[in-house]
C-alpha cells in the first residue's frame, strides 16, 4: 500500500443483487490484495455482501468502481458506499464470516 497518511481512507459497501454463490467474495479479495489494501468482505444473511476496506483512497476508488461491475456470474443491482476516516485497523485483507450460513 502506498500514499501519504492525508490520502488514507476507509470504504464500506454494501453489494446488492446476485451476489452470493458467483465468487465474488474472492474476486474482492484478489483485487484488494492486488493493491495492498486492508479490511474485508463478507455474505450478509439479507443477500447481500459487505466490505470495509483502508487504503489510499484511490486505490479505494478503483476497487469501488469494480464493485459496480462484480465477477462475469454476478447481477449487481445496486452498492451502497460510504466513506470513513482511516483507522489502520487490520494488516491484511480477508473473508470474514458474519453469520451467514454459506460462508
């Protein structure tokens, strides 16, 4: 990850459509790592899928506009975004599981 500690932010997403069961959790994740950035991504019990993610925020921008656009297999209806203050929480990035019974 590179950029001046005034170019870090925090993204969170949320991805709505078809979106579970299509690998786009691990198509976050590649793209994340491809760049460095930290945080995460998750199935939510709704259908949906959640991501935080920290890193220079055009680095976060890139990864957004891919959101839109999910592995050939998805059907994205819609992303919710919001953008938070750095926070330097995590060192990697990863999947988590938050409940729902296909993670």
């Amino acid at each position: 990850m590179t950029g001046r500690p005034g170019d870090l932010a925090r993204l969170e997403a949320g991805v709505h459509g078809r979106v579970h069961g299509v690998g786009f959790r691990y198509f976050v994740v590649v793209r994340a790592m491809r760049t460095g950035l930290t945080g995460f991504v998750s199935n939510e019990q709704d259908g949906s899928l959640h991501v935080v993610v920290e890193g220079p925020r055009a680095d976060l921008e890139d990864l957004l506009e891919a959101l839109h656009e999910g592995p050939a297999s998805a059907m994205v209806e819609r992303v919710d975004a919001e953008w938070l203050p750095y926070t330097g929480h995590w060192g990697t990035f990863s999947i988590e599981s938050r409940g729902h019974r296909g993670d």
